[in-house]
C-alpha cells in the first residue's frame, strides 16, 4: 500500500495536543502518549516519531502488546516532507486492555 499525502493538518493537531498533555522522554511516557493516539487514529511510524516525540516506536508498541492491548500492523510506503519514501507500520489499536490499569 503506498499513501502519498502527508498527515491531514486536524490529524497533527490532534497528535501534538497528545504530545502537549503527556509530557516526558520516558518510555512510559512516550507508550501513553502512543495509546491515546491509537485509541483515537490509526498511527504510523513516521507520525509517532514526528508528532507524538516516540522514536523508538516499535519497542512502545511491544509494550503496550505486553499490557493486553490489541495492536495490529500494517505495512505502508509514505512519502516524507523531503519527497523520500520510507516503508512505516501502521498501527491499529483493536482492543485495549483496562486502561487504568498498570503501565
């Protein structure tokens, strides 16, 4: 599957508000941050990374997987502002695990 348009501007609005509220580097930081987002959009690599400050996205998916959330991915070709393409997961959140419970 290839995706040739960016991020749709309410998108990345939605996706830095995310970033603006769950603040910090932390891994567990950077999975809550992550979970919300899913629990809303679908994500890729390239928006966690650029909107959500995750940079090591597939480990904070692996442990959200480990705390009983449902996440499926799919791979995509984006084109990036730079005119590059790069393969990226795309992330879907099917089914959460208690949300209030655990990290």
């Amino acid at each position: 599957m290839e995706k040739n348009k960016a991020t749709p501007p309410e998108k990345k609005a939605a996706l830095e508000a995310i970033r603006d509220e769950f603040k910090g580097t932390a891994s567990h930081s950077q999975a809550a941050r992550l979970l919300e987002a899913l629990s809303r959009f679908s994500v890729t690599t390239y928006e966690a990374m650029r909107y959500l400050d995750v940079y090591h996205c597939p480990a904070r998916i692996l442990q959200l997987r480990k705390r009983g959330h449902k996440i499926v991915t799919h791979w995509q070709t984006v084109i990036t502002e730079a005119g590059e393409r790069h393969r990226v997961g795309l992330y879907l959140l099917e089914s959460a695990a208690d949300h209030h419970g655990g990290q």
